[in-house]
C-alpha cells in the first residue's frame, strides 16, 4: 500500500512540475534574459593545490545576483569548506566575495564565465592553530540548464580558486584549488 501512495505521490509531483513549467512562455523562457534577482545554492568538490584526493573536500557556496544588462551579471557570493586529509587535519575556509558573469542566452543552455575578487579565511587546527585571511581571485566557467516553470536552473560550475596563503601546511601553498560544484537557480518574483 505505502509503495502506491509513494507513486502516486511522485506521479502527482511530475504533473504539477509539468503544468507549472507549461504556464511560461517557451520563447520567453528560452530567448530572453531573465532580470530577475536571483538566489542560487551549490554543493561540491574541492581539489586542493597540493593534494588531489576528494573524499574529505566539501564545499557549500550561496549567491544572490541580477543580470544588469543582456550579457552582464553581478553576484555576491558566501563560500565553506572543509577537508582534513584522512588525518583529521581539520582545516576550513569562510569567504565572501563579488563575481562579475558574462552569460552567452544560448537557446539550449546558459554558458558563462566568472571573474570574482573576495577574501578567504583559513581556519587550521592541525598540527598547529593557524587562523589568516587572505584575498582570492576566482576564475570559473559554468553553465545553466532550465529545470522547471518560472525560470528555475541547475547550475554546473568549474572554478579555480587563487589566494595568496602561502604557509607550509597542506592545501595552502598560495597557488589555486579547483572548485566542482553542481546547484540550483531560483529567480526572486514575478
């Protein structure tokens, strides 16, 4: 019985996403810029300067951006991440930063690339405490796939992530992580 209502369940979810996303404008939708304020949440992988392993490298990002003209958007961005090397290393980074976006409205998908300029906080527990901040550079290409009805996106990014750290521990020899990340667009209002 509970496997039947589950289906169900799900089958009334795709036609609801069905009708909601056939409610806007397939040209719209596609062709045109959307100058709304957006929010957009990403998961993914780090890949640490020195060490390429990713089983301990996580990494949460959070944006708020608006496309000002046909081509250029602007984002404010909230970064962690933490990883500890299989020896509960314990290191972990807080940042904030701007992203400047240049999006070819490609009818299909949204490519993009990212220029962003921000600050980094290091925060290390092993061996020793070692707590710095640093500025960062992001460079990232990316790109977006409409999802569903009113706009909304998954967002696939690649970023190399330049700070100047440059102490001896590990992650931090103050050239640039690669930064994999997979999320979601959703558009603020009407």
């Amino acid at each position: 019985m509970n496997s039947k209502l589950l289906t169900l369940s799900g089958i009334g979810c795709l036609l609801s996403l069905s009708a909601w996303s056939q409610e806007e404008d397939p040209a719209l939708m596609f062709n045109e810029v959307d100058y709304r304020l957006y929010w957009n949440a990403n998961l993914g992988v780090v890949v640490p300067d020195d060490d390429i392993r990713l089983n301990e490298a996580q990494v949460i990002d959070l944006r708020v951006g608006k496309h000002f003209t046909e081509n250029w958007a602007l984002e404010f961005e909230v970064m962690r991440d933490e990883y500890d090397f299989d020896i509960d290393y314990d290191l972990k980074h807080y940042a904030t930063g701007v992203n400047f976006m240049y999006t070819n409205h490609d009818p299909l998908w949204k490519p993009y690339f990212l220029v962003g300029l921000g600050a980094i906080y290091s925060d290390s527990r092993f061996p020793d405490s070692v707590q710095s901040t640093d500025m960062i550079v992001n460079l990232a290409v990316g790109g977006s796939w409409y999802f569903a009805g009113n706009g909304v996106r998954i967002r696939a990014e690649a970023r190399s992530r330049l700070d100047t750290n440059n102490s001896d521990l590990p992650g931090q020899d103050g050239f640039g992580d690669g930064q994999f990340t997979i999320g979601i667009i959703v558009p603020i209002g009407d």
